[in-house]
C-alpha cells in the first residue's frame, strides 16, 4: 500500500481530490491524536495564532475552508461568541463526521454550522463572511491560486483571508533534524497510530511538492489581497498567511 502514498506529484484535478478523499477518510478517527503527538502539543497554539490573525470580532461571521475535524472552527467560535457565526466546510464525510462529535461536546454547538463542499467552489455568495481561514490543506487542494481567490470571494471587503499550514525552515541544523523526523520518523508513527502504512508518508511528500512561504506569501498579493504577509512559527516548521480583501 506504501508505494500508492508516493510520487503524487503527477496528481492533479480530480484525480488528487480523490487520493486526498482517500487519505483523510482512512485516518479522520486518529486525526486529532496524531496531530496533537505528531506536533508535540504545538498544534492547538498554532491554531489559536491563525484565529488571532483574523481579527474576527464577537458576532462576526467567518468561514472555515477544510475545517477537517473542527479544531479551527472552535477557534474561530470562540472569538465570535454566541451572537457570531462559523461555518466549516470539507468535503469528507468522515472528517464531517469527527467535526460533528467533536464540536458537540463543547458549547459552541450552536454557533458552528458544517457543510459538505468543495473548498474550490465554495458554495456561498460574494461578500458572506468576515474573514476565511484554511488550517493544514493548502497542500492537498488541486489548485492552490484557486482555492484562495475562492476564500477572498467569500470575505466582505476589509476582511481577511488567512491561511495555517506547514512550511520551509531554513535555519540549516534545525532545518535538517526537522527534515529527518518529519521524513523518516513521522511517517513511522502514523503509521503506529492510523494501524497502515502509507497515509503518513503523503504528509512529507506533499510538503516536499508545497510552494515557499514566500511564494504563497506572493500568491496572496496576486489574487488581489492586500498587506500580504506571514508569520513563522516554531522554528518555520509552519507559517500563518494573511491577507486582506
């Protein structure tokens, strides 16, 4: 099964959707685990920040691209409160599924509305929301330019587009122990806790195939989003975008 997670970069269009489809069904019940040991804890900080960066006021209404799990969403609803809005949407019913149990045990159950779409095609109209994020799929989207001028489509004007997602460290010895747990020790441990080979070692592969932060960082000004920039975070092994429409 191994050798269907490599050499995806010959994926595109549906036939990506479909693989990352596969992906994301297979592990959505370990997701959050994983993450959470995968990260050593960083990923709930790491999500925190991105909400920060909307600037999404209580009673405001923001949209979550991808929301996988719901982890994101939580975020946002916790900065918009009880009068705000948050809508999550994924394409997979099995992390639908997970967002659902797991957004039903907080109270925020009321605020967060989930939805089955395609982050491509957003199913909303122009100037719906204060703000969009996408928390860690940037890197599976069959056509990154797409997905975000969708997400700046979405956002009124004045709101902003951001984006969470893994990155490029450059500092050269941390840059080269990061590369080796990421490319040789993680695909191990998910293998470990997901119980087959093979869903943990797209992660490296899709980061190896991901732009540079500073080319998403030039993506986001070429859509038309303005005071484009991001933020690094331990260590650049992820960055925050942000942009304004």
């Amino acid at each position: 099964m191994a050798e269907t997670y490599q050499q995806k970069d010959k994926l595109a269009g549906k036939e990506k959707e479909a693989f990352v489809h596969s992906v994301f069904s297979t592990i959505a019940h370990r997701y959050d685990l994983l993450n959470t040991a995968l990260s050593f804890n960083q990923d709930k900080r790491w999500r925190r920040f991105a909400a920060a960066k909307t600037g999404l006021a209580p009673g405001g209404a923001a949209l979550d691209v991808c929301c996988g799990t719901g982890m994101l969403a939580l975020e946002l609803a916790k900065l918009a409160g009880p009068a705000g809005r948050v809508v999550g949407l994924d394409f997979c019913e099995n992390m639908l599924a997970q967002a659902r149990e797991n957004i039903g045990k907080t109270p925020y159950a009321a605020t967060i509305e989930l939805v089955q779409g395609n982050a491509m095609d957003l199913p909303f109209a122009d100037n719906a929301f204060d703000c969009a994020t996408i928390g860690f799929a940037l890197r599976n989207v069959p056509d990154i330019e797409r997905t975000v001028a969708e997400m700046r489509r979405v956002v009124r004007p004045g709101g902003t587009v951001v984006s969470l997602e893994l990155a490029k460290p450059s500092a050269p010895v941390f840059k080269h122990l990061y590369y080796f747990y990421f490319e040789q020790v993680l695909p191990l441990l998910g293998k470990l806790g997901v119980g087959i080979d093979g869903p943990y070692r797209w992660l490296p592969e899709s980061l190896r195939l991901f732009p540079h932060q500073r080319e998403i960082c030039a993506l986001f000004a070429r859509i038309g989003l303005k005071e484009a920039c991001y933020y690094e975070l331990t260590g650049g092994i992820v960055a925050v975008h942000v942009g304004i429409k």
